[in-house]
C-alpha cells in the first residue's frame, strides 16, 4: 500500500487478476487480468505472492509462473516474464508463491532456481540450477559488505550471490511432502528457518563463507506462515493448517530455540507486530491484538474480522487493517487508538 492505493491478486473463472484499489473506500481504481491455472491442491488456490511496489511500479508473480512489471498508476503492462518457458522450469505441485524481492536494479524470485531479472526492463541478470522449488521469498544477507541472498527451497537453505547466483553454500533441509514455503529470517550473521510437518526449526549462523548450525528442534514447526522476529524473540504458528485446533502461537528466543509460552485457539493464522503488539489473524477470520512480550500471552482486544478460511497475512496501515480471506473478501476495520 501507497500514497492511498492498496494492491492484491485474485483469482475468478480461470484467471488471476491484480487489483489496484483505493484504500479509503475500496473501490477498484485499475486490474490486469490473464489467464492462469487455480491449483486447487487441497486448499482454494488462487495467487500465492504478494504485489511488491517499487517506486512507479509494481512487480507480481501469478500461481502459473506469469511475472509482471506493471505502471502502479495506471497498470500498463511494464514488462513480462513467463517463468515456466523463461526458466525451463515445470509447475510445482503448489504453483509459484514466491514474492518478488527488489534489491537495487534487481528483482530476485524462488522458482525451482534462484533467478535475477532487470526491473526496469525484465532482462535476466543470472539463475542458478534446478532445485526442488520452494514457495517463499530470497531474503538479504549481508557478509563482510557483500549483498548475498538466503532462499529455503524444498532440498534445503541455499545461499548465493546476489552478483551473479553463484552458490556460497547450501545446507540440506527437505520436507516430507515438499512443502518448505517459508522465507529465512535474517538477522546479522543469523539465518533462522522452519517448515511444517513436523520437521521443524533450525538457526545457522554463517561464517562468510559456510553455514554452521546454532541448534534445531520442533517447537516451532511453521507450515506456511513466517514467524516475526522482535527484541529477540520469535513469534510465530506452531502446526499445521489440517490440525489447526491443536497448532500453538508459540513465542520463542531466537538465540537460544528456548520456548517461552505457547497458546492454543488461534489455529494456523497469520501476525504481524505494531508498536509493540501482535495483530494476529486467526484461520477462521477472528481479528485479535495481543501485547508482544515473551513474559506470557496477553490478549487486549478481539473481533470477528473475516469469515471463512484466512491464510493471508493482514496489513496495517494508519490504525486501519486490510484482511483477505481465502475466498477473497477483503474487509477493513480501525483498530482501536489505545
């Protein structure tokens, strides 16, 4: 969201569109629409990126590989990448979902490789070789003043160049239904990773040059849904979506993997951090605000938000939050000024 616009993806009778919509009212202020697969696989299907603005543009990956750089203010087609032909890539079980990452004259994705394009005008600078895709976000790291790029795909944690996508180092981390679908989470020389299905988390710490691992375990085992790293701690969903009456809001040291407390209800639902409070969103639409303290879990306020099956992150915005569910109702409400 900017300058009073909000920007998401849908997808109704066999194609995806991309939205551009006025964040006061709602109101669709220009879409781009295209062909493009649902892949229903066990959940609703439809896009799985988030829009990433940059400056005058906005860049989206749809659930079939179709990259696009389009003008924010208008939605004129930039350029366009097919990912499927441009990288000799097949479709994975659970389509495309990752968010393009901008950093600098790049825009960087994980698609079965690691790949750069030009942003300004969809030239690829680089991709690395075949993997098992993943369905997260490259996420930066910086060593030594050297920009490198952490990506967790469905073989494992893979560190590369962002120069040219040469590989640094790569440590084996495989789901059991290849569903690795969260984004590193970099702090410092740290690189902090969790996947469902019981496999669970691990910290590594990188040297420069290789990966070294800080400890692992399954107090955090995040199926879809990233955790949020503050003060040190990690929140997060513990679980999976199919059990969602048993998966725990889990806070966690980041340091140390030591879990300090964890709470049942939520289901596989989704949060962000405000001013020193989770905004989470449960995965039956409930809108709760909670202090972000490792001391204990403390509720302040809840609502009913949404209805249906919410997976998707909300936003926050000027005290206002703008939720999607899975079926695609997008509503907004005011949290409370205290």
């Amino acid at each position: 969201m900017a300058e009073g616009r909000l920007f998401t993806m849908g997808h109704t009778a066999g194609k995806e569109s991309i939205y551009c919509l006025n964040t006061g009212n709602g109101e669709t202020v220009w879409s781009f629409s295209y062909a493009s697969p649902l892949v229903d696989n066990l959940h609703d299907g439809g896009p799985g990126a988030t829009p990433t603005l940059d400056g005058k543009f906005v860049y989206t990956l749809g659930r079939g590989g179709q990259l696009y750089c389009l003008s924010a203010e208008t939605g004129k087609v930039v350029w366009s990448r097919m990912l499927q032909e441009d990288l000799d890539v097949e479709l994975p079980e659970w389509g495309f979902t990752s968010s393009p990452l901008i950093l600098d004259n790049q825009v960087v994705l994980e698609a079965g490789r690691v790949v750069s394009y030009d942003k300004l005008t969809g030239r690829k600078n680089w991709q690395t070789k075949r993997h098992a895709a993943g369905y997260g976000t490259p996420a930066l790291l910086e060593s030594g003043g050297q920009p490198l790029l952490a990506t967790l795909d469905c073989d494992g944690l893979r560190i590369v160049r962002s120069s040219d996508g040469k590989e640094v180092d790569f440590q084996s981390w495989e789901s059991p239904f290849l569903t690795n679908s969260t984004t590193p989470i970099v702090q410092g020389d740290k690189v902090f990773i969790s996947t469902g299905y019981n496999v669970g988390c691990a910290l590594f710490r990188f040297s420069g040059s290789s990966l070294e691992l800080v400890y692992s375990n399954r107090e955090m085992r995040n199926h879809f849904n990233n955790c949020i790293l503050l003060d040190g701690h990690l929140y997060g969903f513990d679980g999976n979506s199919n059990l969602g009456r048993v998966v725990q809001l889990t806070c966690m040291n980041f340091a140390t993997g030591e879990v300090l407390w964890k709470k049942r209800g939520l289901g596989c639902g989704s949060l962000m951090v405000a001013n020193g409070k989770l905004v989470l969103l449960s995965d039956k639409g409930d809108l709760v605000v909670a202090k972000a303290t490792p001391k204990s879990y403390q509720e302040l306020c809840r609502s009913r938000f949404l209805s249906g099956r919410c997976w998707t992150m909300p936003v926050l915005l000027n005290g206002f939050v703008y939720g999607r569910s899975a079926r695609g109702q997008l509503t907004c409400l005011r949290l409370p000024a205290e």
